[in-house]
C-alpha cells in the first residue's frame, strides 16, 4: 500500500512551514505529493453581513482591506510551500467557498495535515481542522516534534470501528515504520477483543508487530498516551470521537486528552 498525496491547509501565517515540514516528512518515503491548499476566510462568509447591492464607504474599505490581506496571505503561502525544499509539490488556491473547495480536495488526498495549535483549536484554521475530522471524516495527522514516518508507531486498538479504520488507513505508515505497538487499553465492563486479531490483520500485510495490554484502569487517554511515550513513539495512531461529538464536547473523552496532550504526533481517523 502506499500514498500518493499528503495536502496540508495553508493559512498564509507562521504555521504554515510547520504544517509543511510534517507534510514532506509525511510524503518523502511514498515520493508522494505534498499539496498546499491555500484556506483564506471567505469573501462569500461577509458579503451577506454587508450586503453587496448597499455597500457605503466603510463597507467597501473594510471589504477591500479584507481581499488585500486575502491576496498577501496567499503570497505567504506560496513562499512557504516554496521554501518546503521538497520538489514533488502543488499549491492550490482555494475558490470561494472555501468549505466546499477544501471538502473536495481532502476527498482527493490521502492525509490531512496539520499543526498541533489548530489542532488544539487555536488559528485561522481551527474550523478546518473540526470539517476535517467531523464532517469529512478524513484521516488527519497532527503534527508535533519529533515527528517521524519511519520510527515507531503505536497504534491504540478496542476493536472499535473508528479504532479499526484508523488501522486500515495508516497502513502505509504501518509497513514504513521501524517498529509497530499495539497498544491495548481496556475500558472497565467493556467487550474485550483480542489484540491478535488486529496483530494478524498487520501481519498478512509484512507488518511485524508487538502488543502491550494495559491495566483496565483510570483514563483511558493518559494512558495511551504514557504507553506510546514509553516506547518513545513518534506516532500515535487512534480512531477519533468514539462518542458521539455532543458527548466528546460536553464530558471530554479520550479523543479531547490525545488533542490536549504534547505529543507525540497523531494520526486520527473518524
């Protein structure tokens, strides 16, 4: 198996050459391409507010200043996708709307990338991040130091379906990686599934992998997140949001502590 195209949203800031590096870093070992989306905010989002046919003085400035930093934004992008040092690139000018052009274009990828500040809902792209993993169920992986394909992966399994899809999407990390872990941690009253099945599912496909069952108590993400460290992951594979998204708000869950968490990098499938 193996990935054609990693796309990282841009947002013409600072973010940018981090969401880039973790993209080539991501693509180099497949020669796949790295797609820059340039995702500005949408000039059709504030027209309505506006109101194009009574736009008065104040109005067009404001709409002008908002097309300039749109346009300057996209030439940040651009330096930044540039500067990635990778050749096999794309840079692509998202169209109005936005929401709809970014949708399609991670239909067409095979990995979302992103940096750990919009994962944790800061900067322009926050909103991206949610349609990403929400509404497009796209596998996203979340940038953070240390970040590498070809080390360990640690791959956290309930034999849930989110937990199932992570594992059959990220299988061409899988087959990269320098060692994988299964990392199974048991939910108190919950069915248990046998980590074999998911180790033999790895194995038909030349992955070799190890298995480590945690102890059936206290939270769920914390220790996940102790396991893969300790066996000084550099990715953590998970399925996202096995609650529903209300409850995940509302309660937290294990989903919220993998986001709140410093590493390492993620790898998250609805």
């Amino acid at each position: 198996m193996s990935w054609s195209r990693i796309m990282a949203p841009l947002s013409g800031g600072p973010q940018d050459a981090v969401a880039l590096a973790a993209a080539v870093a991501l693509a180099r070992p497949f020669g796949a391409e790295v797609a820059g989306a340039y995702t500005p905010a949408d000039l059709a989002d504030v027209m309505p507010w506006i109101g194009e046919s009574f736009l008065g003085g104040v109005e067009t400035t404001a709409l002008e200043t908002l097309k300039s930093a749109v346009a300057a934004g996209e030439a940040q992008a651009r330096q930044a996708l540039d500067g990635c040092g990778y050749a096999k690139r794309r840079f692509i000018a998202l169209p109005s709307p936005v929401w709809a052009a970014l949708s399609l274009e991670s239909r067409l990828s095979d990995v979302i990338v992103f940096t750990d500040e919009t994962a944790r809902g800061r900067g322009p792209l926050a909103q991206s991040f949610q349609q990403m993993m929400g509404d497009e169920q796209r596998p996203v992986l979340i940038a953070r130091p240390g970040l590498e394909a070809g080390g360990c992966v640690a791959g956290a399994w309930d034999g849930g379906k989110e937990a199932s899809r992570a594992a059959r999407l990220s299988m061409p990390l899988l087959e990269k990686a320098a060692r994988v872990l299964i990392i199974q941690a048991p939910k108190p009253h919950a069915r248990h599934v046998d980590p074999a099945r998911l180790q033999d599912y790895c194995a038909q496909r030349g992955v070799k992998s190890e298995v480590e069952v945690l102890a059936a108590a206290g939270d769920t993400g914390k220790r996940l997140l102790a396991a893969a460290r300790g066996a000084s992951a550099h990715i953590l594979v998970a399925g996202a949001f096995g609650h529903t998204r209300l409850q995940e708000f509302i309660f937290g869950g294990t989903t919220r502590t993998l986001l709140n968490s410093d590493g390492p990098s993620l790898f998250l499938s609805h």
